[in-house]
C-alpha cells in the first residue's frame, strides 16, 4: 500500500514538474537540449534548466538562479551594498567609513569629525590656552 502512495505521489510531482511555466522558452531549451535536461535542476536550486540562467551555479529564484555578484569582494553583495565598486566593511553597508575633516581618524571614532584633530584625543584638536 506504501509503495502505491508513494508512486502516486511521485508520479503527480513528476507530471507537475514538467508543465512548462514559459512555453516559448521551454521550446527553445528543447530544440537546443531534450526535454530530460531542460526539466532537469543539476545545480540543485529549485529552478528548472530552462528557466535557469546559471544552470551550473546554485542562485537563487529571485535573480534567475544565478548566485548574487559581489563586485568588489567585500563580502558585501552588490544587491545589499551600497558601493558596489568600492570594498568596504559590512557593518558601513560595503562603504569605506568617511573622513570627514581629514585627519586621520574615521568620523566613526572621531569625537571632533568636521575639525581635524590629534589620535590620543579622540580625532579633536588640542586647545590653546
């Protein structure tokens, strides 16, 4: 009885698999490939080969299969980062920290960031007196 389930189950899943979401493109992906392979997912990522624009690398759905780039290999990726083109830190969103005033000393850890100052003062400068 087990067995019978689960040949029937496996057959629905089978049959559901194979209905084309874009004809045409599934069209193309045959005369070019068989169906065997354009109904394939060798990659393993939940798209099928002839939906699938990376069908040699796990990406996900929402970028056609295709893993996220990470241009500037930041560990950033680009989706995420907001500078793409220059690596930096994740916890600045992939950007270099600002300096502002010049000195050194990043505006994160600069108590003075608009005037130019001295390390041992928090990036503020020393006072004339």
């Amino acid at each position: 009885m087990r067995t019978v389930v689960f040949l029937l189950v496996f057959a629905a899943t089978y049959f559901q698999a194979q209905n084309a979401e874009d004809k045409q493109v599934f069209k193309k992906c045959r005369k070019e490939f068989n169906k065997k392979i354009c109904l394939s997912d060798e990659d393993n990522d939940s798209l099928l080969f002839y939906l699938d624009k990376c069908p040699n690398e796990i990406g996900p759905i929402e970028n056609h299969g295709c893993p996220w780039p990470d241009t500037d290999k930041d560990g950033v990726l680009d989706k995420d980062d907001a500078c793409p083109q220059i690596a930096g830190p994740p916890e600045n969103n992939g950007c270099l920290w600002p300096d502002t005033d010049g000195d050194g000393i990043l505006d994160k850890d600069d108590n003075c960031p608009t005037v130019p100052g001295i390390p041992n003062l928090n990036g503020c400068p020393r006072c004339n007196l």
